[in-house]
C-alpha cells in the first residue's frame, strides 16, 4: 500500500452492528480491485449509553486489517458529524462516502470511480431511479429535492441525498464542509456550485432498508429546510 492511497472509502456503520462485518469485507473486494491503492475508513461512532455494539465491531476490524482504519466516538452530531469525522481519517487523492446499510449498491462505487478518474469531474455520485424504500421514505426525498431545486436552481441534481459519493481530494478540501446534522448532502452540492465545481450523477436502485427503521424522522425535514433557508440567507448577503 502506497503512502498516499489513490482512493480512500468512507463507511457510514452507526448502528449496523454485526451486518458490518459483510458489507465491509464487499467493500474492500471491490476497492481492491479498481483501485491501485486504498483504505476503508469504518465511522462507529455511538450515542452513549445507548446498546450500539457498533464501536466494538468496526474497532476490531480494523485491528485485523491493515487496510481498515474505525473512528468510535460517542456522537455530538448525527450524519453530518460522522461523515466529517471519517473525512478527517482520509488521505486518498480520490475520496468516497456511502451508507453502511446496505441500500445503495456497493457496485455503484466502480461506476463513480471509473467517472472520475477520466479527470473530467470533481465529484460523481448516484442518483435513485427506482426505490424500493417505502412511500415514506420517498415522499421525504421528494420534498427535500423539490424545496432544493426551488432555492437553488442552478446546480441540477436528480438527488442531492444520494451515495455513494467519490469527489478529488481538492473538492473536498475547497468544501470545508461544516454541517453536524442531515443537511450535509446539500451542503456538498451547495459547495460544489460555491467554487464552481463540475459534478456528475448516474442512475442506481435504492434498496429497501432490512432489520429496522429509517433513522431520519420528520424532524429531519425542518431541519433540512431551516438549513437551506439559512444558506441561502447567507447566498443572498454575499452577493449585496
């Protein structure tokens, strides 16, 4: 493995518990095989005193791997957090982000690579042709999408929401991404059209969510428009 490792992949695990252990063992299969070098970042990180073994799992992993690195905290954000947290562990020129449970298709990440390596994108990622998530889940994605769309016509996302998400080292880097909570997929693309940069989606199934819940709540939607009224609030200042 060289110093700097041509991709590195970020794995969103809270709460996946032992279904971890496949998917990352998957993931590392299909990274081996289109990247010259790599690591596997496994984010575990726990709300405290909470029965998420989830820590554990991904801290051992990583101790039998050499190619698995685990950050485990206990959480002062949701999604947004944990994904800066494992961000911070990487050192790749290419960086990757997907969910741990299972819904995105691990697959996708060979098409997002393939896509970016052409030096054409600064950041390729999927959209969801089909769900099989459930009205709810649906309905969420569409209004986020919708509300989105209406605030900031210019960017041209099919799905602003949706993984995986592979960007250059340098994209990430220009982001400086700041969000704790669920709004930090919009924020990715609020960036990318902040420094000009050129994106690239394509087409993947979403799966439906087996074993449990979905973790983002109608609260989540307030929180995401407060967010978008907010950035585009600050939009509005730079640009007097």
């Amino acid at each position: 493995m060289s110093d700097i490792p041509e991709l590195s992949v970020v794995i969103l695990c809270y709460r996946s518990g032992l279904s971890i252990i496949d998917f990352a063992k998957k993931a590392e299969e299909i990274t081996s095989r289109i990247a010259s070098s790599y690591e596997i970042i496994l984010v575990g990180n726990y709300l405290e005193g909470s029965d998420d073994d989830t820590a554990d799992i991904v801290q051992k992993l990583a101790s039998e791997n050499p190619f698995y690195k685990s950050v485990s905290k206990p959480k002062r954000g949701m999604m947004g957090w944990d994904m800066k947290e494992g961000l911070r562990l990487t050192s790749g020129r290419y960086i990757c982000v997907i969910d741990g449970d299972g819904q995105f298709p691990l697959e996708s990440i060979e098409s997002c690579f393939a896509l970016i390596k052409t030096g054409k994108y600064d950041l390729v990622k999927t959209y969801r042709k089909k769900r099989n998530d459930g009205f709810y889940r649906n309905l969420i994605s569409k209004v986020y999408n919708f509300i989105f769309s209406l605030l900031f016509p210019g960017i041209h996302s099919k799905d602003t929401n949706s993984k995986p998400k592979i960007f250059s080292r340098k994209a990430y880097e220009l982001m400086n991404l700041q969000s704790d909570d669920w709004f930090i997929d919009a924020e990715i693309m609020l960036k990318i059209k902040e420094h000009h940069l050129v994106f690239h989606e394509i087409p993947v199934e979403f799966f439906k969510l087996e074993g449990r819940g979905s973790f983002v709540k109608f609260q989540a939607i307030l929180e995401f428009i407060r967010n978008l009224i907010k950035f585009k609030m600050q939009e509005l200042k730079r640009k007097k």
